[in-house]
C-alpha cells in the first residue's frame, strides 16, 4: 500500500477482483471468485446490500404480492365472512410487511460475504485509472481500491421518459411506489409487464380502480 495523495483519501487497498453493485449479478461474482481463492471485494453505494433487485425490484413486488394473495384467500374463505367487512388494510401496511422480508434478505446475503471472507465496501465508486476505483463514502470520506480486475454490475433503472414530470408527487415509478403512503382512489398503470402486473393485482385487491396500459399489441 502507498498514499495516494489526495486530501481525505485514505491509503487504498488491494484486491485480485472488485466488483461493483451487490445486486444477483454482483453476489454471483463475488461469491464465485471468492469460493475460487480470490481476494474480492464489493462496492455497493447504498447503506445495504441486495442492489435493486432486494430494495425495488423482485423482492418488495414478490412479498407485496404473497401478502395480498394471503388477504384475497381470507377473504373468501368461508370461516372469516363474518369478520371481513371489519377488516380494512391501506397500501402503507403492505409496505410494511414487505420491509420486514426485505431486511431478512439483507441479514441473509451480509452473512454470504462475511462467511465467504468478501469485503462489502459502502459508498459510490467511479475510476480513476484502469487499475483503481475511488470510493466517496456517506460520510465524506474517501477511499482508493486496486485490482486486477473488475466487474461492473450496477443494475437497471426504471425508464423515465424526459416528458414526464416525476417530480410529481402523483407519478411515481416502480421504484418510487415504495414510498408511497397513502392508498391511492385510482391508479393508471403504464406497462403490463411482470412489475406492471403485479402492482395491478396488489392495488386491484386493496379495492383500487386500476387501469393497466399494455403498451405491446
């Protein structure tokens, strides 16, 4: 190790391969290399593991989801008739049930890379030089990693079309839903891929009007 120079930049480190995001592509990787002998390390600039996939995507959809699916079955069945019209449930409780499924899988996958001796760096990583990624840290400070290799796996993000104010408190995408708090009279859903449906049925079962846009004939 050799200073590198900068002011705030501690001494950087080095590692046979690091990789960047700790979504399933970046897990995988890790995981891989690591079971294989090599010095790794994972750069992911969220305060938790599990890249979109854990936090917004899959996962959060998948347990919204189950939940609903598990109100719908007491609904209909016959030994609750009697309590149903008493129960009332807003889209801010699912959120909540699903938080507690999405921390599950963060213990879950911190414990992979600590069991697998896999450094988990936070902060946002950007090159410097072919060989070296700087890491600006949450609490200002900053530091410099080396390697062999890396492999960049930072995900995907919704598509936000530039005519389409987002800024609006009543257009969310399918990452912004999740902080939604309030259960919404109608909503107008724009895709009728897999996350498009998905939300289509939680809303549909919390007795929202849903319009769902295929966008493909």
């Amino acid at each position: 190790m050799r200073p590198m120079g900068t002011p705030g930049t501690q001494l950087e480190q080095t590692f046979d391969v690091v990789v960047i995001g700790s979504g399933p592509g970046g897990e995988g990787a890790a995981m891989k290399l690591a079971k294989s002998g090599r010095r790794v390390a994972v750069i992911e600039r969220h305060g938790r593991v599990g890249g979109g996939c854990t936090h917004w995507g899959t996962i959060p959809s998948k347990a919204l989801r189950q939940t609903v699916q598990m109100l719908a079955d007491y609904r209909r069945h016959p030994l609750f008739q009697a309590t149903v019209g008493h129960l009332s449930v807003a889209y801010p409780d699912l959120l909540r049930g699903a938080q507690s499924v999405i921390a599950d899988q963060v213990r879950t996958r911190h414990r992979h890379y600590v069991r697998n001796g896999v450094r988990v760096v936070e902060g946002h990583a950007r090159f410097v030089d072919p060989q070296t990624v700087e890491v600006a840290r949450a609490d200002g400070g900053r530091e410099r990693y080396r390697a062999d290799a890396f492999i960049v796996a930072t995900g995907s993000h919704p598509y936000r079309p530039r005519d389409v104010d987002f800024a609006h408190p009543r257009v969310r995408d399918s990452d912004s839903i999740l902080s939604l708090d309030h259960t919404p009279r109608s909503i107008t859903i724009y895709g009728a891929g897999v996350i498009g449906c998905e939300y289509a049925s939680v809303f549909a079962h919390l007795d929202v009007k849903v319009n769902l846009v295929n966008t493909r004939a």
